[in-house]
C-alpha cells in the first residue's frame, strides 16, 4: 500500500493513459450501469427490485475478489510480489486527483470567476452548484475533500493493508456500486439498498481514521475532535460526517447546511454551525490539512510495516 501510495501521488493516472484504456473504475462503472439498465426494471415489485440489486452487489463484488485473489495468487513473493502488489493497487487510490479536482475549483474561485469555479465544484459534488455563492462552492468542496479523503484514500489503503489485493479490490467495487446505484431516489431505494449498506460497512473504520487524522494535523486538535463526537452523527450520512465535522472543527468553518439537490432542498444541520462560512483561502488551508493527512496515514502504515517486520523476527 505504501507503494502504492507513493506511485499515485508522484503520477497520479496520467491523462493518456486514461484516453487509452479507461480506469479499472470506469471499467467496473460499464458493468454496474448495464447491470442497472437490465435488471432494475421499473414494472417490477420494490421487494424483486431488492433482491436483484442484492445479487447485482454480491456478484460484483464477488468478481472482483476473486480476480484479485487469484491475480495475487500468481504473484511471486518477496520484495517483487510486493511491488507488483502496490503497482496493481496504485490505480485504485485517489490521491493526487481528489487534489487536482479540488485545486480546479480553487484557482477560479481564487481569481474571482464564480461562474468557472461552480462548473468545477459540479464536477465533484452532488448538489446544484449553478446558484452557489463563494460561501456555497467553498463548503461544497471542502465537504467533498473530507468525504473523499475517506473513501478514496484512507479506506482503500486500509482495506488493501488487511486483506492485500482482494481487499482493496473489494472497496473499490463497493464504493463505485455506492455511488452509482446507493441512492435514495425513486429508482435506487430498493435496487440499490444492498449496495449503500456494503457501503457503510466498509467506510465504519476509515470515515472514524480519517476524522481523527485530520484532528491530529489540524492546529486546533483538540477542538476538532470536539466537534467530531458532537457533530459527526448529525450527518445523513453515518460516516462522511465523521471526516467533515473533523475538518470543520480544524478550520474553524461550518460545513454541510442546507443544499440543492434537483432543484429540491434538503436542509441539513450545520457542522460545527458556530464556525464562520469558508472561503477560497479556506479550500487552500484544507488541501494541506489534506496533503499532511495523507502523509499521516503514510507515516502510520510505516510504524504498522515496522511492527509486522518485528513480529515475524
């Protein structure tokens, strides 16, 4: 994992090589959508739509581990296994893009071109952007740094350093099944129950890891940490508020709130609702509490590989 790691930061998932061949995620996306399209069919019964989006996440899933698993089966051991391991990995983190995607609403905003800065801020969040002011689009970015850092950096690297191969092959498949078909909507309730319950199993620890590593680098820990146990459980979500409210407390500004979702609005409660709202310098303060979490959570898989290294002596 910490090759991994160190190969994503240093190149990420250059532009030609996704021009080429995709993503093994976009790949995974392919499979997912036609499994929607076929099998989630309008006509049928909310308790038949159910049990077919439970076999849809089982059989995904289930693929992937055992792809991964005989792929790691095949690998050679040693130190070459483990850096075959970590370059078979490096495509399923998300370092060094969740930073550009976020660096892409901060230099407009930054420059004072609202109207760019809202296309990027739609580019990795949910909600309606076109109506955000410079308050809406910072939180709305900072909101997606934090509940990001969680799902494509901090659980990935966990799974992957529990399980190996499999595991974060495992997470991948859970977490884009999740994000297209976990919705509370009309058509994925029932279809994609199964798939945003797998996905809060998966993110219990991480969400929890990643709201404490931002405490740990913020300047205000003990405050962050604060707003995390009061704040956390007032999220929708029973994870993402774990990181967001960690991150709100650390930078003294309040997160979530009321949003647009098409064109309806769900008044969520505040995070850290004392805070004052963010603004461009807030989303560059965020992506070094950001860049120094991920070093955190690098300097932690070293102190774990050094007790495993010792334990086996």
């Amino acid at each position: 994992m910490l090759i991994a790691m160190v190969i994503d930061c240093v190149i990420g998932w250059p532009a030609w090589l996704y021009s080429r061949i995709g993503h093994p995620v976009s790949w995974l996306g392919k499979i997912v959508d036609s499994l929607d399209r076929t099998l989630n069919r309008e006509e049928d019964s909310l308790g038949r739509r159910r049990t077919a989006g439970v076999a849809v996440a089982v059989a995904v899933i289930g693929l992937v581990c055992v792809i991964a698993f005989l792929v790691q089966l095949m690998l050679p051991g040693g130190w070459v296994g483990i850096l075959l391991t970590g370059v078979l990995a490096w495509p399923l983190l998300a370092i060094r893009s969740l930073y550009e995607h976020v660096a892409q609403v901060l230099h407009p905003l930054r420059e004072g071109d609202l109207a760019t800065a809202r296309v990027a801020a739609s580019m990795i969040v949910g909600r309606d952007t076109s109506a955000l002011n410079e308050a809406g689009v910072s939180r709305a970015t900072l909101e997606s740094l934090a509940e990001n850092t969680s799902d494509g950096v901090v659980a990935p690297l966990f799974w992957g350093a529990l399980l190996g191969l499999p595991g974060i092959a495992a997470y991948k498949a859970i977490n884009t099944l999740d994000s297209m078909i976990g919705h509370r909507t009309a058509r994925h309730e029932a279809f994609g129950w199964a798939s945003a319950k797998a996905d809060d199993f998966a993110n219990l620890v991480p969400a929890r890891l990643t709201g404490v590593f931002f405490a740990l680098v913020s300047s205000q820990t003990a405050t962050a940490l604060r707003c995390m146990m009061r704040d956390a459980h007032k999220h929708r979500s029973p994870n993402a508020g774990w990181p967001e409210s960690a991150l709100a407390g650390g930078m003294g500004v309040r997160l979530s709130g009321p949003r647009d979702y098409g064109g309806e609005t769900a008044n969520e409660p505040w995070l850290n609702g004392a805070g004052r709202d963010p603004d461009a310098s807030d989303i560059q303060r965020g992506l070094q509490l950001y860049s120094f979490a991920v070093l955190l959570c690098a300097v932690v898989l070293v102190f774990v590989c050094i007790l495993a290294f010792v334990a086996t002596r």
